[in-house]
C-alpha cells in the first residue's frame, strides 16, 4: 500500500467504480496515518480506557478484508489472522486489535497488503448484485462494498484523533 499517494475517489463514474475508489481511498488513509511514526508510536495507545492503537487498527483492516472478501464472498476456509493476546488463538471478537508481543507495523502491513489483492482478485469476476450466504440468508456484493467503506470511514477517524495525539498531525 502506497502511503505517498492517495487515489482521489472518481468524480463521475459508474457505481463500481465509484464503490471501489472509494474504498481504496480509505485504505490509503489508514496507511497515510501511520507514515513515518516508529514502531513504539505505532503501538501507542489512544487515550485511556482505550487500548485502540494504529498497529492494531491496520491489523483489524487485514482481518475484516479477509473475513468479507475471503469468508463471506468467496466462502473461504480460512482461520482468523490474529490471536488475542492471553492465547486462546482463533481470534476471538478482537478482530486484531489486540498486539502481540511480536507484532510489527511491517509485518501487519504484508498481511494487510495480501488481503486487500487477495479481495480484489474475489471481487473482479463477481457483479455488484452477486450474492453470497450469509446469516441464514444472501449478501450482494454492493452490500459487502458499502460496508466495508463504512468500516474503514470509521476508523480512520479513529486513526486520525490517535495520530494527532501522538504527534499533533492531523488531516492528509
């Protein structure tokens, strides 16, 4: 994920298009917001209670990108990405905000990356009113589309008030 450039969302295009730039802002957002911090500021929490960290939101992005992309969409056998801390494996309802002892900016940053192309490539021969199962009933994948935006809108607003803690940067 490149965090030097951010693709502007199309201005006038067609809904796909339009879903899919939109989400691929977002993903640079949230890698835009981790630039140039080390990797103490990276596991740095936001503000107690809070244990909400950067590292652990690019964590929790490869794992709902998986979990939607991979599980929901292409009915995927695939375990959880992260463990929460305290073992147990699995992954819980954490979602990868928890941080390992081991875990590396760098390191979530590949993950992330896999999921995203790994997505991609499930989403590219599918139509946005192909649906998977889901919940006892169907998902389309508009709908996966739109959530996911949603998910990443959220928390890079989270991701933004961490960063302006740790270093008062704000905007992108």
């Amino acid at each position: 994920m490149s965090t030097s450039e951010r693709p502007m969302p199309p201005l006038v295009a067609d809904e796909r298009s339009s879903l899919e730039g939109w989400l691929d802002f977002y993903r640079a957002t949230l890698a835009q917001k981790c630039e140039e911090l080390p990797e103490d500021q990276l596991r740095e929490p936001s503000a107690a209670p809070s244990t909400m960290t950067l590292l652990g939101l690019v964590q929790h992005a490869a794992a709902v990108e998986r979990n939607w992309f991979r599980r929901v969409l292409a009915q995927e056998d695939v375990p959880p990405l992260f463990a929460p801390a305290g073992g147990g494996g699995g992954g819980g309802h954490d979602g990868g905000f928890e941080l390992a002892e081991d875990a590396t900016y760098g390191g979530a940053v590949a993950v992330w990356q896999a999921e995203v192309r790994r997505g991609r490539e499930n989403c590219a021969a599918r139509g946005l009113d192909d649906t998977s199962p889901f919940m006892g009933g169907e998902v389309t994948l508009r709908w996966i589309y739109l959530h996911m935006i949603g998910e990443y809108a959220r928390h890079c607003g989270h991701a933004d008030l961490i960063r302006e803690r740790i270093d008062g940067r704000t905007g992108v």
